[in-house]
C-alpha cells in the first residue's frame, strides 16, 4: 500500500489559478480538512469529478483563499489510487501554504513524476503513454504536441502491441512442435512461422525507421553553424534564441567551444551549436576549437555554412562547404545582409545548396532561412504522429527486439531446432515488453520518471 503524495502542479509564479494536487489513499480525507465547502455539505458528499466552490484552509485553519476543489476514486483516476485536487488563485504564497495544511495532515511531497509513476505502476498507462506525458510537457512545436498527444493516447504502445502479438502467436507454433520432438516441423507450420517471423522483422524495421523523425521532433534537429571567423556564427545564434547567449567580438577566433541553444525556427525545434571560426592557426585553444568545430559537423543532421556577404566567397568557404556536404544538408547563409554586398556567387544547379541572405542585425531573412529549415524537415501531413519512436530507450529495445527476430529468420531457414529459435522470439518478446513497460526493471522505470517535473 502506497503512502499519500501531494504537490503544487503548477510553476511557482504569480499565475491565475494554481493547483495542489494529492495522490494516494488518505487524499480525499486530507484535502477535506483544509478545504470546507460553501454550503456545509461536506466534500465527500459530493461525486467524483464534481467542482466543488468553497474556502481553502491554512496551516492554523485560517482562509487563506476561495478555491474549487475536486476528488476522484481510485481505480478511476490518472494514478489509479484515490485523488483530489484543489484549484486556486496561482499564488505561489498561497500554494505553500495549502500545501503546509495537507503535510499537517500527514501527506509528504511527491518527488519529480511520481504521480505519473504510480499511474504507470497501476496500470493506467504503459511506459510509452507515460513518456508522452513529459514529451507533452516539453513539446516547443507543433509537431511535437500532435506526436505527444497521440503517443499519450496510446498509438505507439498499440503499434509495438501489435508485433508483439503476432510474436506470441508463433510462441503457441513451437510450442505445438516442441511438443513432438521427434518429428520434423511440419511444412504447414514452418511456413507460417516464417511468414510469421518475416512479418514482425518488417513491421520492426518500418518501426525503427521512424526514430530518426521522431527523435528530431521531440528532441529537436541537432544544427551546426559553422564558417571562417568573423562570418557571424555567434550573432545568427543569438538573433535565433533571442539573447545573448554567446560573445559577439570583431575579433577574428571569439568563439573557442561549441556553444549550443535550442531555437525554434520553420516549425522545427533546432539544437543550435555555434563553433569556433574554421581557419589554420598557431593558437593552441582556438586550434582545439577548430577541431570541436569539425566533430560537431560530424555530429550534426543540419549545417548552417556562413560567409560574410560583404566579402566575396573565398577558397577557404568552398572547402569547409564542401565538408559541410560530406556530412549533413547544407543550407548556405550570406550573412550581414544589412551591409553593402558582393554579388551573390554564380554556381552550377547540382553544386548548388539552398542559399539565404540573412542579418543577425536587423532580422531580415530569418523567415527565409525559417522556409529552408522546414522545407528539408518538414513537419506537416507527414503522418504517423503518435506511433513514432521518440527516445533511445525506445529505439534500443526496438532494436533488440529485431535482433531476435532476425537471427530466428535466419535460424529457420538454416533448420536448427525449433527450441533455439523459441529463445531468440522469447529475447524479442522482452525487449518489446521493456518497450511498453511490460515488464521492465525497478532502476530503469526510476531513470524514466527522474526527468519529469514535480506535480506531473
Ligand atoms: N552589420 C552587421 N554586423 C554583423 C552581423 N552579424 C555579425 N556582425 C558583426 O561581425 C562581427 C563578428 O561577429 P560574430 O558573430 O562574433 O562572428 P563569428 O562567426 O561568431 O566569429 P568567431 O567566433 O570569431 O568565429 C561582429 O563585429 C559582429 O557585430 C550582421 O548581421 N550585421
Ligand atoms: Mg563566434
């Protein structure tokens, strides 16, 4: 039997309304004693999910505001267990102080996810829906609130469910043969079983493929800016997030250590990482940089090549350009597009990347550059939002999950005994359980809820 949690849910600033919410089996009790309905009808004597208006009680059994306040019966409840929620003024004194009156009754803080936890360990969600919660909670975008939103309502867990299905299906197929070891499988059911293992290994590969979207989406497109020193690296960064976040200098190698922020830009979230300027030099500290500068390109799914569009385009940009396309799209930015300008570069169409003006200065081509982005990440009427693999717990298990059914593909056509390939299916089977939560480990489901914020 679990203890009783409570939390403020909402952030701890002057805000409209701001939530305490209890979990557990003394929370509808609790709340009761520092919440006195208007009317005298005591709280418990109204529904489930009702709104309740009535005053809310401090520690020494003062009003302290007038709230609304709700309370649910477990098993019908986010957490499975008894709950209650108490809706006031967002005042972050008020808030502490309703929060002081439910210790007094005897509840404790809840730590970081614990109420999601306990809905995952209840069984109200599986592990992928209680992902999407923190997914949901995080999500900048557009595109990452529709692939939270559906993976909350269970897309994933269902696509992973359905493999996982076929999978125990074909366990029922060796069983019936291991249960007459003397004869040879069947023709009948070998053939099933291989369309079987052939179908899953598919159905796994398509899933896999989706980790690459999915990641971007939720976790944002990792983009290096990189460039001579002085193009402007560091000014663009800033003009994207906002703020200063790095030192701007005209002097020639300002920037030493990839510096990174993320931006929204086009719809698609960006992992920005500013670098140190490219060129050959002496200085210990910038040479390191320089080599940052080219393991961050070796990283990135996205590069903003920049060149001052006051100066023409020099050899040196050509080269690092050409390095850019070795590695990852390349979107090519003529910077300081507020200052007199060199015509731009005439090239050959197949040579030729996406080009943008832009000024960190006055803004003026961002939405260009915005179009660019979005244009080779697009993030509308794509489809699959909800069923994508989004983290690389996810993408991990998916990919035990297709070892194990290809090296029982390949086991069955090599005709070894059916028991060997009873143990690769049964590998898949886990893995595809750590996946949805099935059954995965205490430490691991741990980890998991660490991320999530108080209240949630
Ligand atoms: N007028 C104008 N000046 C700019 C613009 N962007 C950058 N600058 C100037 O160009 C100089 C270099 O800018 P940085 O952003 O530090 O360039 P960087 O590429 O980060 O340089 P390193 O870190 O040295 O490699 C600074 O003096 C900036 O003020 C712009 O859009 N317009
Ligand atoms: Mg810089």
């Amino acid at each position: 039997m679990s203890d009783t949690i409570a939390a403020i849910a909402t952030p701890a600033v002057p805000s409209a309304i701001g939530i305490l919410r209890l979990s557990g089996p003394e929370a509808i009790a609790a709340v009761s004693a520092v919440f006195r309905p208007l009317g005298g009808k005591p709280l418990t004597a109204y529904e489930d999910r009702h709104l309740v208006l009535g005053e809310l009680l401090g520690p020494g059994g003062e009003v302290i505001d007038q709230a609304l306040a709700t309370i649910s019966h477990g098993p019908h409840s986010y957490t499975g267990e008894d709950t209650a929620e108490v809706q006031c003024h967002g005042s972050p004194a008020v808030l502490s102080l309703g929060l002081e009156a439910l210790f007094a009754q005897g509840v404790r803080q809840a730590g970081p996810g614990e109420f999601t936890r306990r809905a995952f360990l209840n069984g109200q969600l599986d592990l992928t829906q209680a992902e999407a919660v923190a997914d949901l909670i995080d999500a900048e975008t557009p595109a990452a609130v529709h692939q939270a939103a559906g993976q909350l309502s269970g897309a994933l867990g269902r696509r992973v469910g359905a493999i996982y299905d076929g999978l125990t299906d074909l366990l029922a197929h060796f069983h019936a043969v291991l249960d007459y070891p003397d004869e040879d499988i069947d023709p009948f059911r070998a053939d099933t079983i291989q369309a079987g293992l052939t179908g899953a290994r598919t159905a796994l590969e398509d899933l896999l493929a989706t980790y690459q979207r999915g990641k971007y989406i939720a976790g944002g497109v990792p983009c290096v800016l990189v460039g001579r020193p002085n193009a402007g690296k560091s000014s663009l960064l800033n003009a994207l997030v906002g703020y200063d976040r790095a030192i701007v200098t005209d002097i020639p190698g300002t920037t030493r250590d990839t510096v990174e922020a993320k931006c929204v830009l086009g719809g698609v979230t960006l992992r920005l990482i500013d670098t140190a300027g490219i060129r050959e030099t002496e200085d210990t500290v910038e040479r390191i940089g320089v080599e940052r500068s080219r393991a961050a390109l070796e990283e990135a799914a996205l590069a903003l090549v920049l060149w001052d569009g006051s100066t023409a385009l020099g050899e040196e940009d050509w080269d690092l350009l050409a390095d850019a396309r070795a590695h990852a799209p390349v979107i090519l930015v003529r910077t300081k597009a507020d200052l007199p300008s060199k015509p731009m570069p005439v090239l050959g169409v197949e040579e030729m990347p996406p080009v943008v003006s832009v000024s960190a200065k006055t803004g003026q081509g961002l939405d260009k550059l915005g179009e660019l982005v979005e244009g080779l990440f697009p993030t509308v009427g794509v489809g699959g939002a909800g069923e994508l693999l989004t983290n690389a717990r996810q993408a991990e298990a998916a990919r035990r999950a297709l070892e194990g059914v290809a090296r029982a593909e390949e086991s069955l056509e090599a005709g070894i005994t059916p028991d060997a390939l009873l143990t690769d299916v049964e590998e898949a089977l886990s893995a595809l359980g750590e996946l949805t939560g099935a059954n995965i480990r205490e430490d691991i489901t741990a980890r998991i809820f660490e991320r999530f914020c108080v209240g949630k």
